[in-house]
C-alpha cells in the first residue's frame, strides 16, 4: 500500500494486491485525514469494491467523481 500526491494535488492511494476489508478501510481512513475539496484517487484490484466503494461514499458524504475498471483494476476518483 502506498499514498502519493500527483502533481495536480490529487492523492494517489495504491491498494492492488489488497482484498476486503483493506481498501474501503484505508480508503475512509485517507478521507478522514484530508481537508474538504481534496481528490482521493484509489487504485485496486479487489473487485468488491465495485458495490463497497460507491456505499462508502454515499455514507460519508463525500462525491465519487467517476469509477473506471481496466483489465480487472479499479480507479475510484472520490472528492471529499
């Protein structure tokens, strides 16, 4: 796992490789860190995300800007 910040100021959170419940938990972990108007990019494998992620969102409150899916990878783009 590993957070970084791309040069657009979005967050960058790599979770391939981790399964239920690792992504939606460092994912919530990260929103709880960040300041409102921050894009949180996450990337995983998992394909439970697909129903957790958007139901994380909404619980938060928090904008799932778009989902993508490429050869079984997932890119969720959340703005807090």
């Amino acid at each position: 796992m590993s957070e970084s910040i791309s040069e657009d100021k979005v967050i960058i959170l790599d979770l391939i490789g981790f399964f239920c419940p690792v992504p939606i938990h460092e994912t919530r972990k990260a929103l709880d860190q960040v300041q409102t108007g921050v894009i949180i990019e996450v990337l995983c494998d998992d394909p439970e995300t697909k129903h957790d992620m958007p139901i994380l969102c909404d619980r938060l409150g928090v904008e799932l800007i778009s989902i993508e899916e490429n050869s079984g990878e997932f890119i969720y783009r959340i703005k807090k």
